[in-house]
C-alpha cells in the first residue's frame, strides 16, 4: 500500500533550521517527482517545491527560493526540505505528495511552527 | 506569477444539488496543466481532476471539469454528503505551481 510519512517538524525560533524528511513506502520511489506543499493555519494551500525522480531538477516557489532546499535519497526511499533562515509566515503543515506534474498522492503532513 | 482566482469563495447548497465551481487564472494555462483538489478538515487535500477534464483514479463520474485558456470549471453533479468540503485549484507552468485559494462548498 502506497505511504508517504513526513516527520521532523516542531517549534523553532525565526531564523533558525530545521529539516524535514518525508518517507515513501509501497511504490518506486526513483520513478517519480516529489513535491512539498503547505498550509498555514486556517489558510489556503501554497506549493514550495518540486524535485525531479533522479534528483536533477529543483524548482522553487519565490517565497522560500533561496532559503529551502528540496532532495531526495532514492536509496532510502525519502525526500527532504531542508528549511534555513526560518520565518513566522513559514509556519504551516507541510505535505509531501508524488507526482511528476500534479501532487497526486498526499501524506498527512507534519506541523512546523516559528515562533520566539 | 499566474494567479488563480477561485470563485464563489463559498457556495451554500443542498445534498442532491449541482455545484458549479469557477477557476480563473491571470494569463493563459495549457489544459494540460490545471488540477482540481478537495480537502476536508484535519485531511490532507485529494486530486480529483488534472489535465483541466481528467478524473483521477478512483474519483466518482459526479465530478467533471472543463474549460480552457483562463477559465476553469469543477462541476459536481449531484452533491453526495461526502462532497462538502474545501476545492482548490492549481496550475503548473513554468516548473511552478501555484493554487487558488479555494472554495468552500457548505451544506445549506
């Protein structure tokens, strides 16, 4: 059965790391692009990144272009965001989801939350 | 940046009615790049539609999408229970994908 289980979010101080993982089960992992998506509290979805199923390609929303990088380990089935430079507006549940154009397959996301 | 502008921003139905949800973007999208979701509270979102008219594995016949250019519709034939939830739309162009901001669609 196709999973995705993303782990890693919490509370953290503006300005500081975090990184988050992402776990694929269930499917070939190395056959597909990966993207992040999140939701602020409340509010609508926002996309954040996409990585191609080799790991060649990353493209980035202009809100975290710069400050987060999307990558993967096709070895150990998991994507990552590596978040840096954190912000309050950054706080938001964090899907991961498959798919080479379209995310058409979610987790259940992990919570990250900025906050001093 | 293509902007999608989702509207009504809720539409107040009854069980059985048709609800006919609007997309908009602020320049042209390539049917093949338009994806329809729906979220219900405390889930992560589902694909119901891409390519603008294609329904997802699994999806009921009830939900079709349309449209061409700058405007998309999500159409829901008859609302089941189940239907009332959040619908959002996204485009995908340029390696980038951006969402509207979504339509709640409520029991009346």
């Amino acid at each position: 059965q196709m999973q995705l289980v993303e782990a890693g979010g919490g509370v953290v101080q503006p300005g500081r790391s975090l990184r988050l993982s992402c776990a694929a089960s269930g499917f070939t992992f190395s056959g597909y692009g990966m993207h992040w998506v999140r939701q602020a509290p409340g509010k609508g979805l926002e996309w954040v990144a996409i990585i191609g199923s080799d790991g060649s390609n990353e493209y980035y929303a202009d809100s975290v272009r710069g400050r987060f990088t999307i990558s993967r380990d096709n070895s150990k089935n998991t994507l990552y965001l590596q978040m840096n430079s954190l912000r309050v507006e950054d706080t938001a549940v964090y899907y991961c989801a498959r798919g080479d154009l379209f995310p058409g397959y979610w987790g259940k996301g992990t919570l990250v939350t900025v906050s001093s | 940046e293509i902007v999608l502008t989702q509207s009504p921003g809720t539409l107040s139905l009854s069980p059985g009615e048709r609800a006919t949800l609007s997309c908009r973007a602020s320049q042209s999208v390539s049917s093949n790049y338009l994806a329809w979701y729906q979220q219900k509270p405390g889930q992560a979102p589902r694909l119901l539609i891409y390519g603008a008219s294609t329904r997802a594995p699994g999806i009921p016949d009830r939900f079709s999408g349309s449209g061409s250019g700058t405007d998309f519709t999500l159409t829901i034939s008859r609302l089941e229970p189940e239907d009332f939830a959040v619908y959002y739309c996204q485009q995908y162009v340029d390696s980038r994908g951006t969402f509207g901001q979504g339509t709640k669609v409520e029991i009346k």
